[in-house]
C-alpha cells in the first residue's frame, strides 16, 4: 500500500489518558499549524470523568479552509494502551501510525498497510528526568517535537507559542524548549523525514480569530448588557458562564470605586437559576442562565411563568446528548423541541441557531434585545462541538453608536400624565403589551404581572373571552418575532436545483463541503441554513422551490424536520431526513451520500461512482 501523500490537508488524531497534560501539548500542535497561515479545525474528545479514561484530540488541517469534521484518520498518534485496537483501526489505509515503541509490540499489532513510527519516548523521558510529573508531561512535548520534524512544522512557531503559554512564568519556557529539541533531535536522527503528510506555509487563516462558542457567548452577553448571571454547573455550558465572569470582572467594575456593576449566583440547581433570572429581569435587569438540556427540562415551570407573565429572560443551551443523563461530554442538536415549546399548555419559545463562535457572539447580544423588545424568554441554541470546541471565525465587530432596545416601557411622566396602561394590552397591533419597570410609579405599573389567566388590565379572571384574546394576542407577537430574528442564510446552487438542503447550527461548515462533493459529482443542490425560529417566510418559499428538500440535523427524531412540518403545513413526504447521532460531529460525506443516491434515483444525475470522503 503506498503511504498518504498530502500537503495540508489531512486528519491527525492524538489517544491519549485524561489527566495525563496532554491537552496543551495537543493545542500547541494545531496552533502552531495555524501560525504557518494553514487553517485547523481541532476537536476536543472526552470522558465526562476527573481522569483515567481515553480521551481524543483530532486536528484537521485544511488548506482549503473545510472546518467540518471528516471521516478517517491520516495520522494516529497512539498513546493509549487502552484503546490501541480501535485507534489502529481508524487509520485510513496508506496511513501512519506514532507510537511510543519503549516496550516492543509484535508485528501482531499493526496493520501491513500503515506506515509505523516508534519513538522511544517513555524510554528518553526516565533518562533525561527524575521527577515521575516532568516524565509525564514533557512526553507530551517531546512527541510534538518529533511530529513538527515529520511534518514540516516550523519549530520557530512553537517556540513562539511556548514563550506566549508561559509569559507569565518564563522560567518554564526553556524546559518546554528543550523537550521540544529532544523529540526533533531523535525523530531526525532515527525516522525517515519528512513523511507524505507535510504542512507548508500558506495564507488562508486570513484575519481570522481562534476561540470557542462558550467564550465568544459569553462576551457577546456583556456587549448585550447582561449584568446578572445565575446558572447552576453542567457540561458543557459551564464554560460559558465562567468566560462571562472573566470578562465582567475586567469591563463589568467601576475602574474609579472598584464597585462590581454586575451579580453572578451560582444556585442550588437549574430551577432556581431560572427563577433567578426571571426576578431580575422583572426588576429590568438584562439576565441570563446558561444550561443544558437536563436543566432545560428542570426550568420548564418557570419557562412556562415568564413566557405567560411575559417577562424577558435569555437561555444558553449548550446541548449535549440526551435523554436522561446521556452523554454529558457528546455533541448532538437534540433540544429543539423541548427548548421551543418549553413548558406545559400552549407555549412558543424564540430560539436563536448561530453556526460558529462569531454567530455566538452576536447573537448573544442580539438575544437580550429581543427578549426585552419581545419581553419573552429567548434561547441560544449552541452544541457542545461549537461551545467548546475552538476554531477559526470572523473577527468580532461591534458599533459603538449601538444603543440597547429595551422594547415597550412605560414612563413614570407617561403614567403620570394619564396614558392608558394595560400590562397585557395589545395597543399597537403587533402582539406586545407595554410594561413598566418595578418603582417606576407609586401606584401604577410594574407590580401588574401575572402567571394566571387575566384581561388586558392584569386583572384576575376565568371567563373564556379574555383568555382567548390573550392567547391569541401572544400569537401576535410570535408572528412579529418572525420579522425580528435573524433571517436564513441561502447559497445557491450554480445550476438550477430541483433538490434542496435546510441545515442549522454546527451543521452548516460539513453542509457547505457536502455541496462542493455534491457539485464535483454533478450534483446541483440549493442549501439554506435557519439561523433563528420562528421560521422566516423564506424558508416556506425555499421549500416550495424544490421537489425534495433534505434536513440535515443532529438527533434521532428529525426535530427540526417536525417543527417545518407542523408550523409551516409542510408535507412530510417532501423533507427528507438525513440524521446523525452518535455523538460526534457530522461528516460532509455522511451529508453527501445519501443526497446523490436520491439524484440518481431521481434521475438528476446518473450516479457514476460513491461520494468520495472529503479528503
């Protein structure tokens, strides 16, 4: 089998032991990748325990500029004994495999259709240290250095972000350094360099930043106004108030009192967090909760109490694999439904559906200016791939001349002068009530809020009338949402198209490669990616256009499919399903396949040979 030759483009995958520092070496390794201006995606894979169980770190690197995860490894960097079977076999044939070969292995172990690459490094780590933690970590490093030597890694960007890593702790910079030699040293003393796989200077990063969906969410939320946060631990939203509690404490404190202009409340469980954050916003706070989908299922009361009350609230989904505990530290986008119709009784909840950690950021902050102007709860819908996983995006941009929208609120001189207020009375047409905030007037305003049936005055009542016009009027103002949030992204095919693709979320970067699979094979296929619900009225007519439209999402059950089906009158024969949910990311070619068997079928396109992987 003749070895993998490709120039920045392949798949490496680090097995490792959680808790053995792996981590930074692995980030060091698709960093450095980056500072050569060669794009890499790389995907954290972890236990959900302390440490001990196998953990994966895979970096594809795509000059191209592909940020989707692919099917297959190109190069194995096998340093867990536990899991060697299964990580030999993910190697694609004409592959490598690196091993730590201290201990020989019989050729019983390998594959005769890989290339294999022993380092002795447990071997140079007890020669060279003393201390058991040093041998541990600097392992780490020395594989990277051997690695940069096989690859053509530059080793003066490592060196650079090593002395970045321990700015503050500069003595630690030389060590680093000198594992890093030692490693290169051996691998070009004793291996045969540089293998097929090579990283060559290129210039597609562009001006793009590095950072994940948790973190860019997180200081979207502070240029959204968010001044208090009260959330309860759980993988994988944790990250996401911790990076709101990092950038409060540096744009959030007054630089002349040093007083915190800002709460953060770590409660009992989820349930209190909502409640939390309903009281808040009540008061006219801009607040939020960060979660997943057992604590979305925990707030369902008090979802239903702030949408019926009608109060403003934002939610950070950060969805995991469900039900039940599931798979806390997977990926899947299964939390649609629940998260839209949260609650008992007839509910609608606004989700907003970013892509990527720019998308995260703005519509964080575009989230607390829609639930003020809708005075509703509005979830984020992130994914663990995007909130935890880093990668390249857009830089972050912001208007300074950006005022905040706090929607419809009464003034104290407005009351005082004798205008009408009704806190659940609907005087402009568009489904949203005036409201004041809490102190605003002595004996008018802000306390009028309910939970229970009542007419427009707030004024308790069970007559059926009153509450049909309520239910009816928050109707109103779920069809005025559909004009607030962000509309669809369309890309054309540069053919006419008889066959669509609707995506959201982390699916959108395999879903943009799939199309240019597709297209290589003749394929012509219009694609749309929902970034918000309620639907915009181009989805409907996006759908219209095409004889088949294919929904690519993340869950078992098609929920995003049932939603277009149930609220727009869809057909259900003409949305197709294409579904993942094992808990790891969704391939391109996994988009593909399925897509060009039905062109066949149709007779778009004689189908001449499988869709290639997107190698």
């Amino acid at each position: 089998m003749k070895p993998i030759e490709r120039v920045n483009d392949f798949v490496i995958r680090f097995a490792n032991v959680n808790g053995s520092g792996s981590a930074s070496a692995n980030a060091l390794f698709a960093r450095a990748i980056m500072r050569m201006g060669v794009p890499a995606t790389p995907r954290n894979i972890f236990p959900s325990n302390i440490q001990g169980l196998p953990t994966w770190y895979e970096v594809r690197v795509s000059e191209a500029g592909w940020l989707g995860a692919r099917d297959g490894v190109d190069l194995m960097v096998a340093m867990n004994p536990q899991t060697w079977e299964r990580d030999v076999q993910s190697i694609l044939p004409g592959g490598y495999l690196f091993y730590d070969s201290t201990k020989p292995l019989p050729a019983t172990r390998f594959r005769p259709d890989i290339t294999v690459l022993g380092v002795p490094l447990t071997a140079m780590c007890n020669a060279e240290y003393s201390d058991p933690r040093q041998r541990q970590l600097f392992r780490n490093i020395i594989y990277v250095g051997a690695l940069s030597v096989l690859l053509e890694i530059d080793p003066e960007a490592v060196a650079q972000l090593l002395s970045e890593q321990f700015h503050a702790k500069e003595k630690l910079v030389a060590p680093n350094l000198h594992a890093f030699e030692l490693g290169r040293r051996w691998a070009q003393e004793n291996l045969p360099c540089p293998i097929g796989l090579r990283v060559r200077r290129a210039g597609t990063v562009g001006d793009r930043i590095f950072i994940d969906g948790n973190t860019a969410a997180g200081l979207g939320a502070v240029y959204g106004g968010a001044t208090v946060c009260a959330w309860y631990p759980i993988t994988p939203s944790t990250s996401l108030a911790e990076a709101f509690i990092r950038y409060c404490n540096r744009f959030r404190i007054d630089p002349a009192t040093g007083e915190k202009r800002f709460g953060i409340l770590q409660a009992e469980d989820e349930l209190a967090s909502i409640g939390m954050v309903i009281g808040a916003a009540w008061n006219g706070a801009r607040a939020f909760t960060a979660t997943s989908g057992p604590g979305v299922s925990l707030m369902q009361e008090f979802l239903g109490l702030a949408y019926f009350a009608e109060i403003p609230a934002v939610i950070f989904d950060v969805q995991r694999a469900g039900p039940s505990t599931g798979m806390p530290t997977r990926t899947q986008q299964c939390d649609l439904l629940s998260a839209a119709y949260a609650s008992h009784g007839d509910t609608k909840h606004v989700l907003l559906l970013p892509e990527d950690p720019h998308e995260c950021f703005e519509m964080a902050a575009q989230a607390f200016d829609l639930a003020d102007r809708l005075q509703t709860p509005v979830f984020v819908m992130l994914d663990l791939d995007i909130g935890m996983n880093e990668r390249l995006c857009r830089p972050f941009a912001w208007d300074d001349a950006k005022r905040m929208d706090r929607g419809k609120v009464m003034t104290a001189a407005e009351l005082e002068a004798g205008r009408d207020f009704g806190r659940y009375l609907d005087v402009d047409g568009d489904g949203i009530p005036y409201r004041t905030y809490p102190g605003t007037h002595p004996s008018r305003g802000g306390f009028f809020t309910r939970g229970t049936s009542r007419d427009e005055y707030a004024r308790y009542t069970e007559d059926g009338a009153p509450y049909l016009r309520n239910m009816e009027r928050l109707l109103r103002k779920f069809a005025t949402a559909r004009k607030l949030v962000p509309a669809p992204v369309r890309n054309d095919a540069a053919t006419p198209a008889r066959l669509g693709a609707i995506c959201y979320g982390s699916t959108g970067p395999a879903m943009d490669e799939a199309a240019a699979l597709l297209a290589a094979e003749g394929v012509a296929l219009d694609r749309m990616r929902i970034r918000a619900f309620p639907f915009h009225d181009d989805v409907a007519a996006f759908i219209a256009a095409h004889e088949r439209v294919f929904v690519i999402e993340q869950n078992r059950d098609g929920q995003l499919r049932s939603m277009l089906v149930n609220e727009l009158e869809i057909d259900p024969k003409k949305l197709v399903r294409v579904l993942h949910y094992d808990g790891t990311p969704i391939t391109a070619r996994h988009i593909a396949g399925p897509i060009a068997e039905l062109a066949a079928e149709m007779r778009i396109v004689p189908l001449r040979r499988p869709v290639p992987a997107a190698e």
